[in-house]
C-alpha cells in the first residue's frame, strides 16, 4: 500500500446498503459518449482523465453486458488481480460525498461570516476528502459471505417519460439491482501539522447520516441506494 504522509490521515468506510443498489451506466455503446460528456466537468482538472479514456474505460468494463437497447442500464465490470466481478468507481463515492457536503453546508452546518477566514463545509470538503491513489475502483461485496459480487441481482423495469421533437413519450427504463450489497472502502482525509482533521469524523458521520437516507446510486429519487455506515481510523481495532 503507498503511502500518503502525515499530511492525510486513513478511514476504513464500511456502507451495508438497505435497499436495492442500482446500476447507472448505459450498456448502449452509443450511449455511453454522450452519457460521459454530460457528467463532465465544466473545467477538467489537469490530473484528470480525457473523454476518450474515458470512454474506453466505460467501454471495457461494461463488454460483457453491452447491448443496443437504448434504456438499459447496469454495473461495470472488472476483472483483474484483486477483483473478479461487479464495481463502482471510487469517483462516484467522492462525487456522492461533495453532492451531500454541498447541501449540509447551506441546510445543516452554520454558515460562515464574510471576512473571518473560515472556509465553508462545503469547501473543505471538496478540498480535504479523497480516495487513496491505488483505489480506483471498489468492489461491490454481498452482505452474506462478504465476497464480491460477480452478477446482478436481477433487473427492473420501469416506466419513464422522455422528451422528443415531436413532445413528451412514454418509454421503458431497465436497470440492473443488486440485493443486500455492502461497499467497503479507504477516505483519505487532509489534516493539519497540529493533526486536526479539516473534516471532523463527526462532520463525516454527518455526511453519511444525510447520504444514507438521500442514497446512493441510481435511482435515488425512487429510494433506492439507502445504507447504514461504519466509520473507523485505519488501525483501529474494529
């Protein structure tokens, strides 16, 4: 394992999720360019990957399940040394973390007053809470025997409406689940020379109180991807 220094410190994330865990990726290849294109950034950061990586990434992790039909959504795929199976990318758990901070800050935490220097919640969450380098991607566990995942559940369909030229259209949606899943991963989270946390393990737990009700995934807005969490300090004894 790399290490990252005294200026971030480890946590060992555990989510059991409660409900369904829903897929999220077209598994029409057509339809994962304009997928990834409107979930880019305005600015990419310079460390960050192109479109057409990663394209090619989505492309390669979804082989096995690729299909024309347009309204198909599942899981990405990985099989190399460590993981054979179903996965989520580390991105999508930061990604998932700044969506709740964002809301914590303006609804939950006290707002900071003009000129006193402190920075929002908000702001230091985006800026203090990462995933390490060597975990890209997360293997997706089963609850029962903990191992990972090597196929869905089952898929659901559901109804949907669609805008087209000619007006709103009925259509189907069909998303791979999978039942009784659990995530276990690292957070990096920045800390100070003194060894202050610039997010809090209780503002943390705060995240993921609000995150595990709000969900995970897709399909939040249907109250799928809901979870309970354990939060502890790498080398701590669980």
């Amino acid at each position: 394992m790399r290490e990252l220094g005294d200026m971030w410190t480890r946590y060992d994330v555990e989510w059991r999720f409660v409900c369904r865990l829903c897929g999220s990726v077209p598994a029409n290849p057509d339809l994962q360019k304009i997928w990834l294109e409107s979930r880019q950034p305005k600015t990419r950061p310079e460390e960050g990957r192109g479109l057409e990586e990663l394209g090619e990434e989505v492309e390669g992790s979804t082989e096995e399940v690729q299909s024309e039909e347009q309204g198909l959504y599942v899981f990405q795929r990985q099989h190399v040394e460590g993981l054979d199976g179903l996965v989520m990318r580390a991105g999508t758990v930061r990604a998932h973390i700044k969506e709740c901070s964002r809301t914590l800050s303006g609804m939950y935490f006290k707002k900071v007053e003009k000129g006193s220097g402190d920075k929002s919640f908000a702001v230091r969450a985006l800026n203090a809470v990462y995933y390490p380098v060597e975990q890209y991607w997360i293997p997706i566990l089963g609850q029962g025997d903990g191992g990972q995942v090597k196929e869905a559940s089952g898929t659901h369909d559901k109804p949907i409406q669609v805008k087209t030229q000619r007006g709103p259209r009925s259509a189907l949606k069909t998303y791979e689940y999978i039942e009784n899943a659990m995530m276990k991963f690292q957070l990096a989270i920045m800390t100070q020379a003194g060894g202050r946390l610039v997010v809090s393990e209780e503002e943390l737990g705060q995240v993921f109180n609000y995150g595990g009700v709000h969900g995970y995934g897709g399909e939040r807005g249907d109250g799928e991807g809901r979870y309970v969490w354990k939060l502890t300090r790498a080398g701590d004894e669980h």
